[in-house]
C-alpha cells in the first residue's frame, strides 16, 4: 500500500480542515494515510488525541514522513489544490470527530440545555485588519441586530472586551463557558485554551441558529455542520 503523507499547520480548525480533506482522498484510493500534527506553542499547543478520540485510517507520526504536503486547506493528489472533490465542506466529516470525556461532558453541559441560538464573534486586531482588507468585517453591532429577538444565546468569543461587551448588553441571557481574562485565546500557549476551543465548537455545533464571523476557519467548520443538517440556521 502506497503512502499519503501531510503535515497540518496553522490553528486547530485549519488542521481539522486539512486532516479530513487528506483522510478522504486517502480513503478512495487505497492509501496508507500519515498525518504529523506538530505541537506549536502558539498556534495549537495540543496533540490530536489531547483533545479527541483517534480517527480510523489515520496513523499520527511524531515527525513528518517523506515525501509530504504541508497544509492547512482541502487537498488533492498532489497536496494544496484547492480540489472541490475533497474538500470538507462537500461531505459530513464531522461524525467521526469525538471529543474525549473530559472535554465531551463539558459540551453536554450546555446541549442538555437546548441551546436555540448561538453566536461566534472574532474581534482581535489581526482579524479585524485581514476581514477589512477582503471588504467582510462585521462590526459587534451588526451581531447585535441579528440577535434583536433572541432571548438567549450562547457566545463563543477570542476577546474578553467582546465577551464583556455581551454581557453588559444581555446579561444573564448570554451563556459562555469561560470567562476570558486573558488577551486572546487564539494565541495561549498552553492545553487548556485549546480545550475551550473545542467546547466552544461543539457547542456551536448543536445549536439550532448559527451567528458566524466571515472569513473565520471556526465559524466555517460550524457551518459544515448545519449544512448537513437541514433543521439548522446559520447566518454569515
């Protein structure tokens, strides 16, 4: 059996996007599919299997085996193509992803209570510039009027000044799993915030309406989701 071979980069959602994009080309053709998840202090402090069970046909390396594709998009035979037929937003994906226990019962927290709405908003400086290059920023107010008549509403946030921002309009009728006293937790270094994450996502995920930040890995992977899932809202 023939090798495929990946390297994922960038933040967690990216890695996710290229793990799965390589596991369905790996699949359809027969390959034998290695996957090196480096640990980065900065951009994913957290091995795969710190934050979710092992997937079937994927064999995790400690170093990348040769030859192999760098990567943080859907993929193709010859690695970063941008090939419409693997990419994950084409296919249900997300069924084989599971969070291991410590983080899964944290999730089932918030879905036993029937989340109806929930809301991802990205406001670090870095974002804001990048989103206002491509003409997609989305100003907190705008997330405002799209929750006019929501009465109450999960938040998944990067910034504690966002997270505030939320509180002090809706009060108790905002939910969120932690609250944010560090200056972003999509540059912490260390498990922890990475595990939020996931909580985050997973939330998200079951919740009936999705509020997205544009041009946003998270919100995108959100989104996969409740496309396969017809009962489901989401807005951009």
């Amino acid at each position: 059996m023939s090798n495929y071979n990946i390297s994922v980069d960038n933040g967690l959602c990216n890695r996710l996007r290229s793990l799965f994009s390589g596991l369905k080309y790996a699949r359809e053709n027969s390959l034998k599919y290695n996957v090196h998840w480096p640990v980065h202090p900065t951009e994913c402090p957290a091995k795969f299997t710190d934050l979710f069970h092992s997937v079937k046909d994927v064999n995790f390396v400690d170093t990348p085996v040769d030859p192999y594709t760098k990567c943080n998009k859907w993929i193709g035979p010859h690695g970063i193509q941008l090939n419409h037929n693997y990419d994950p937003h084409e296919h249900e994906w997300f069924k084989e992803l599971r969070p291991v226990k410590i983080i899964k019962d944290r999730i089932e927290e918030y879905v036993n209570k029937n989340i109806q709405v929930a809301v991802h908003v990205r406001s670090g400086p870095r974002y804001i510039k990048m989103a206002k290059i491509f003409k997609c920023h989305k100003p907190l107010q705008q997330y405002f009027d799209e929750l006019k008549n929501v009465q109450k509403m999960y938040l998944a946030t990067d910034r504690p000044e966002t997270q505030q921002s939320f509180i002090d309009k809706y009060g108790d009728n905002v939910l969120y799993d932690k609250q944010i006293t560090n200056q972003s937790t999509r540059v912490a270094n260390n498990l922890t915030y990475v595990q939020d994450a996931v909580v985050d996502l997973f939330v998200c995920m079951h919740a009936d309406t999705f509020i997205s930040s544009p041009m946003s890995s998270f919100s995108e992977l959100v989104i996969n989701t409740h496309v396969h899932d017809t009962h489901r809202k989401h807005k951009t």
